[in-house]
C-alpha cells in the first residue's frame, strides 16, 4: 500500500490520508482526481473499512470496472469484489430491485431505454388525439425527464400553476395528462424509465426512513467521481446518504461541468462547502496529463469564462509540440487531413490507432471522418450514437427476453406480439389495450384470461393469444434453470426470429443474423464471465440489467486497435495521446443552439476545455469552410475558440487569413506543397476488406489475428473460434479480461480450454469455444 501512496504527490496524498469527515478535491483535468479517489478506496480498505460499506459513484461503468481492477490489484480481489462501483444509475437501480414491493414494483421491473420510453409517448399521444407536430414525443419526454430530475412528480405538477401557464404558453396545456398517463403506463408495465431510478431511489429515502437508515449505516463511506455533472436528483441521494455519517468524499472541475442541458447543477460543487459541516477542500495543481504547450493553452480558454472556481493547473512535463490548427475547403477535406496525419503518424512514430481519438461536437459529424478513414483503411470506432442494443433485430430479440422476465412489460410485448407476424392484427391489440385499461391490468394478463372476457375475437385469434401466452410462459420455465446464453439461442430459434432474417438473402438480411449471432456470442462471453468470477449461472435477469444500464462508453468491449470517435461529452475523464477536435466552426463549436445567454456560452467554453485537455501530447483542431448540414452546403467561420487561445501555442498549418473564400486556393496540408493526388496514387491499392466497424455495420469477418474456427458443429453463434496456434506462452487479449499469459492447454476440441493469468484478475480457466482471445 505505501508503494502507491508514495506515488502520489503531496497533494495527492493528502486526501487519500484524510480518512473521515465531509471532503472535497476540486482540481483541473489531468491532475489525478480520478487516481486519488481510486487509491484513498484502498487506503480506506487497508485501514479496515470493509468493502461492504464504501459506495463510489462513476461516470461509466467502464470507469468503475477500472477502478475496482487497481483497487484489486493493491489489496486483492476477493476483498475488492464487494465493492459497490457504478453509475448512479447501476447502484440505484439494484437497490431499488431488493426495496421495490415498497415502491409497488415488482423486483423484476423492467428498464425503460429512451426508444421505449419514446414509443410509449407516441402511443399516448395518440390515445388522447393530439396533434404530433404541436405535442412532439420527443419534446414531451425531454421535458418529462427535466421534471423527474428535479423531483417534480405528476402531483407536483398539477399543484404549481407556474408550470401549467408555461406548457399552456408553448401550446401543450395537456401537457400534465401526458405525464401522468405515462407515469401509469410505465407503472403498469411494471418498468422504470432512466430518470426514474433517481427519482423512485429519492421517494423511497423519504417515504421509507427504515430504508434510509439501512443504506446510511451501509454505505459509510460515500466518494463521488465528476461531482460537477450530477444533478438535483442525484445530489439529494448523494446528501440523504451520506447525512449520517458525513464520510463523503467528492472530486470534480467546475471547469468541466458540461451536462447542465441534462440538469446538472454546477452549484452542487460550488456550495458543497455550505451543505456540510466542516469540510476540507483540498486542490490539485499539478497536471500529469498533458504537455505543457496544451495545458497551458487550455488554461488561457478557461480564464475567458466569468463563473468558475480560481484554480492554477501547471505541469512539469516537457513543452511538447504546439497545437496544430488547420483549415479545408470543406468537411471531406477535413476528414483527408485528420485521414492522413493519422497514416502518417503511424508510419514515423510507430503509433497505434488506439492512441487516436477524433472528437466532435456533435455525432452528425462523424459521418466524413469514417468516410476519409474508410479510405484510408484505418481501423475505427464510433462510441455513442445507435447502439448495438438498438439495432431492430437485437432489440426484436431482447424484447422477447425482456417478456420473459416481465411479462406486463408493454413495449416489449407491443414490439413482438405480432412480429415474427403470426396473424395478430391491430384491431385485436387495440381490444386487447382497451381491456387492460379497463381491467387495470396489463395487456398479458388480459390475454392469459382471454377465454373468459369477452372481446368478441374469433377463435381463430383466440387461438394465436393463446399459443403467444403459452410459448413466453414455456420460456419463463427454461429460464428457471437455464442460464443467459442457453434461453437466448433458444428464444431466437422458437419465436422463429432467426427464420424470419434468413428469408432476407441480402447483405442487410445478413448482417442482421450476424449482429444476433454477435449478441450471443456477447450473452455466451457473459455467462462464462459471471461463472468464473462469481461461480454464478450467469442469469438472464443478470445479463438483462447489464444490457439497460450500459453507458455508450461500455459497449467498448473490444480489444482491437481503433481510432476513437465520440462526441466531446462522452470523452469526459478520458485520456489519448494524440486529440483531433474536428468542426471548430461558429454555430457548430460554440453550437447554434448555446450561444444566446453568456451561461450557455460559458458551458461550450468548458466543453472546449475537455476536449483540449484529454490531449497528452498532441492536440490539433481543424475546421472547414464549408460543410453539409441538414443537407444543404453552409459556409462557415473558424470558431471563436480558436482565437481565444494565445497564439503563442498555437502553429498554423494553413494560413489564418479569413478572406480565403474569395481566391482561388490551393489546399495545403500535411503534405505541404507535395502533389496530392500522387501521394493518394502511391499507396498500393487495397484488396483486403476494410478493417472498420460502425454500428451500422456488421464486423468484418477476417480479423488480420482473429481466431479462426476449428469445430465444425460448434453451436451457432460462436465465431470467434479457437484454432490450433494457441500454445502456452503466448501473450493473449481478451474482452473482458484484458492481457494474459497462456499457461497451460487442456481438453480437445469443443472442449479445450486455457488456462490463462491475466494481468488484472489472476489466472481463468476460459473454454475457447468462447472466449474471444486474439494473440498478441
Ligand atoms: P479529468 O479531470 O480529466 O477526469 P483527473 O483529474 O481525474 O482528470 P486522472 O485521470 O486521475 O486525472 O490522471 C490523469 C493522468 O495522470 C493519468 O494518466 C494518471 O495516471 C496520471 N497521474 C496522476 N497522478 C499522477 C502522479 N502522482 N504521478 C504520475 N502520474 C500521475
Ligand atoms: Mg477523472
């Protein structure tokens, strides 16, 4: 333990000794927030606090599975497994499953992701006979999920005549109806939307103080990673829990503070020293991150803001290159220049593509940085926008998972009632829904008793309900015993999904079957996780919740060397040695949409400065002159954060005249005055498939290392198979576990299974049929 507390600086240390008693870190990007808090778990663990009664809240779950890896790695992973890491969103929603028959849920309840929540919206808007250009689902749901964080309950609602005047101004005065209809339609279903496992986690500590006092006593010592982005709900929780035992220890930049349009409240951090008693605020100065050219220029973006907290961030590490600025005629110039400077810097400073992130203001941008990547076959990946859990044929499947486990759940059974088609139309779900509104019961249960209402349904459809009913109650009883992988593959095949994809011969029709097959290989990866780690079954319940509270920033499951492209919001706490922030043009970065007020200007100010500072070594910003949007060809200005930074950090690639728009001009970039169009001839042409994957497309199959299959009849599903290669010795990577060492080979076949010591987490034995290893 001393080891790594001496690897602290003092100021470092400081808090990781202070063990007791309200505190705060508020420190700049890069100066060891996120390590302090990891190190002071620890510490408190080798003091002899039990892991049982520390509670840390991340940003990602992503984070929280780091963290917890270092902390295991200093005081062993049999004492750090008990630690309750997560989102809010994760701890929360497994304290509302042990507490909901309080509530009135169920324990099963389901998670509403947006599509359903959206879907759900759409429904009632229809019921009531509104109008959608004027009650648009998705202005209802932000507006709903603005309410539930800030604690405004449908009650709430209909006794503040401020609130109704302003829907009534927007012209939406049912706008109250729509919330408590929704609120009844996800109660019935027996699901919980994302806002509401903050705000039914804050009704129960209020309702219940039994409650209350068992999590209090619980969780003794309470730490908070990016303390500025939390909002109304969360900190209430966060307050409530800690209120007994004060040991509550939060880290956090007002400068980064960049989700206030989701309802963070940058006073949670500005006034935590009135909230509590006593507190000790400690500061970070020193920043290990990045070079000094960039944190010093970041410090120059920041000073231009009015409300912010005086902090000084310095480092010493070495100057480091100037940032790199640069201009394009238009957006796919800008994807060429960030294509090639990539390629080029692979080829002189023998970088990899993970060192690489390309950020953007918004995921509509991504589209002509895939383009020129494509082009240049350099592998990426695009974190956020359409996940794979959304894709149609994952959700189709999911939907039915999710009716296994609870079958009130509306929108999952609406999605797949009728789909593959099995002749239940809409007039028959319309009766259906009429009932269960009638009964107050939902629309399941109304089927398992079709025989005894009267519906006037033909027994033809009576027939199709009731096999529906008795194919999801067959399921229900496989899943008994049966673990996550096992109900899937057999889901799939029985509700004749599989069957219904494989009519489709096109490449789309391909694709979909491989995502599904994709989806089990994940479930399959899971299952075999949780009985390594935990000795469990590997549950589809388990996995389920996985699935819903996954943050975009977890799906990054593969090891592969990509180029990283994300949005500058979800890049937040991250770190990448060369940064490209691509489209820093006015109305884009500062956006269109945040300049009116000074605080909304102030907030796109602090978005530049994380984007600056996840930079180590290398920054470069770019912009176009001209790009697409909304379709049309927009000319554009470079953004006036460009000019914010002293010049003396900064280095031109192109010239920084503005009058360019009017002369002829030849578009320098990396090349200089090289002929380009040579340079592009020169590169041998490709015969390979490119080496990229979005989300929209399938996995290309032939990974240069992927393993290739070696069993004929392995279940379907299983395509990263095992050959032969594989000896001990080798240096392996895998999904979850990360590097390894192969020790020993045992088995034959399907069977055959390595014994592999990983780095992180000791020594696994993984059957290779599953496991997704690559040789490194
Ligand atoms: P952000 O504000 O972006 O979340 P942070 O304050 O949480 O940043 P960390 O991510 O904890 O900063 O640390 C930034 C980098 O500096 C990491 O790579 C970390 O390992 C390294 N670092 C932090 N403290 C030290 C130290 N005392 N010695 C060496 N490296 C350090
Ligand atoms: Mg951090």
């Amino acid at each position: 333990m001393q080891q790594y507390i001496s690897q602290l600086n003092e100021a470092q240390r400081e808090p990781v000794l202070q063990k007791d008693g309200p505190m705060i870190i508020i420190a700049g990007a890069g100066s060891g927030k996120t390590r302090v808090l990891t190190i002071r778990i620890a510490y408190l663990m080798h003091q002899g606090i039990d892991a049982f009664n520390i509670l840390s809240l991340t940003f990602t779950n992503k984070a929280a599975r780091e963290m917890k890896n270092r902390i295991s790695d200093i005081v062993g992973s049999s004492e750090a497994k008990n630690l309750w890491m997560g989102t809010f969103h994760s701890i929360f929603a497994r304290i509302l499953r042990s507490e909901a028959d309080k509530l009135g849920y169920p324990s099963n309840f389901t998670i509403y992701d947006s599509q359903d929540s959206l879907r759900a919206i759409s429904g009632i808007i229809k019921e009531m006979q509104l109008d959608r250009d004027v009650y648009k689902p998705k202005q209802i749901l932000s507006r709903i999920s603005t309410f539930k964080n800030s604690l405004i309950t449908v009650k709430a609602y209909f006794n503040d005549p401020d609130l109704q005047e302003a829907d009534a101004m927007s012209k939406k005065p049912r706008m109250g109806e729509i919330y408590q209809n929704y609120v009844d339609r996800c109660f019935k279903s027996g699901a919980m939307d994302f806002d509401d496992l903050l705000l039914k986690t804050n009704e129960l500590l209020t309702r219940f103080p039994e409650v209350l006092a068992k999590y209090q006593n619980r969780f003794r010592y309470i730490l908070v990673d990016e303390y500025q982005d939390t909002n109304h709900s969360q900190y209430l929780i966060v307050r409530a829990l800690s209120d007994k035992f004060q040991n509550i220890c939060v880290v956090g930049d007002d400068a980064q503070s960049i989700y206030a349009f989701r309802g963070a409240n940058i006073n949670n951090i500005l006034n935590f020293q009135k909230d509590y008693q006593g507190v000790k605020t400690f500061r970070l100065e020193q920043n290990y991150r990045s070079s000094r050219n960039i944190v010093e220029a970041a410090n120059t973006i920041i000073d231009k803001n009015k409300t912010k907290l005086d902090k000084v961030v310095w480092t010493a590490n070495e100057f480091g290159p100037k940032i790199k600025v640069h201009r394009s005629l238009t957006d796919a110039e800008e994807g060429r220049f960030v294509a090639s400077t990539i390629f080029e810097q692979k080829m002189q400073n023998q970088m990899t593509n993970g060192q690489f992130a390309i950020l953007y203001r918004t995921n509509a941008q991504s589209r002509a940085m895939e383009d020129a990547l494509r082009k240049r076959d350099i592998p990426y990946r695009i974190y956020g926008g359409l996940s794979f859990y959304q894709r149609k044929e994952i959700k189709d499947v999911l939907c039915y998972l999710r009716l296994v486990i609870n079958p009130k759940d509306e929108e999952a059974l609406m999605r797949v009632i009728n789909y593959p088609a099995r002749g239940i139309g809409d007039t028959t779900v319309e009766k259906l829904t009429v009932a269960a509104n009638h009964y107050k019961r939902s629309i399941f249960e109304v089927m398992q008793n079709i025989d005894r209402i009267d519906l006037k349904l033909n027994s033809g459809t009576k027939q199709k309900l009731n096999d529906f009913v008795t194919m999801i109650q067959s399921f229900q009883v496989i899943n008994e015993n049966q673990d996550a992988f096992y109900i899937t593959d057999h889901v799939s095949k029985k509700t004749g999904l599989v069957q219904e994809l494989k009519k489709d011969a096109t490449p789309e029709g391909m694709a979909k079957i491989q995502n599904i097959e994709e989806l089990l290989n994940g479930i399959k990866d899971f299952t075999e996780g949780q009985r390594e780690i935990d000795g469990a079954r590997g549950s589809l319940a388990e996995f389920m919740e996985d699935v819903a509270l996954a943050t975009d920033l977890d799906k990054d499951t593969s090891d592969e060397d990509r180029v990283a492209l994300m949005t500058i919001h979800l890049a937040k706490g991250l770190e990448f040695p060369h940064v490209f922030v691509v489209g820093m043009e006015e109305d884009l970065f500062p956006s269109a949409m945040s300049m009116s007020t000074r605080s909304e200007l102030e907030e796109e100010r602090r978005l530049f400065y994380v984007a600056l500072t996840r930079a180590e070594h290398q920054a470069y910003l770019t912009y176009a002159q001209s790009r697409y949007r909304w379709g049309k060809l927009t000319d554009s200005e470079p953004s006036r954060f460009i000019e914010e930074i002293d010049g003396q950090f900064l280095e031109y690639l192109t010239p920084a005249e503005s009058n360019y728009r009017f002369k002829p001009m030849i578009d320098k970039d990396v090349f200089g005055d090289v002929d380009k169009s040579k340079l592009r001839l020169a590169k041998p042409l490709s015969t390979t498939p490119p080496k990229y994957i979005t989300d929209n497309q399938p996995k290309p199959e032939a990974q240069i290392r992927k393993l290739k299959p070696v069993s004929a009849n392995a279940p379907s599903g299983a395509a990263n198979l095992f050959d032969n290669k594989l000896t001990a010795g080798n240096i392996v990577m895998h999904e979850r576990f990360g590097r390894g060492q192969v020790i020993n080979l045992e088995g034959v076949g399907a069977d055959k299974k390595a014994e592999i010591k990983f780095e992180v987490g000791g020594i696994k034995k993984l059957l290779l049929r599953f496991a997704k290893l690559d040789i490194i």
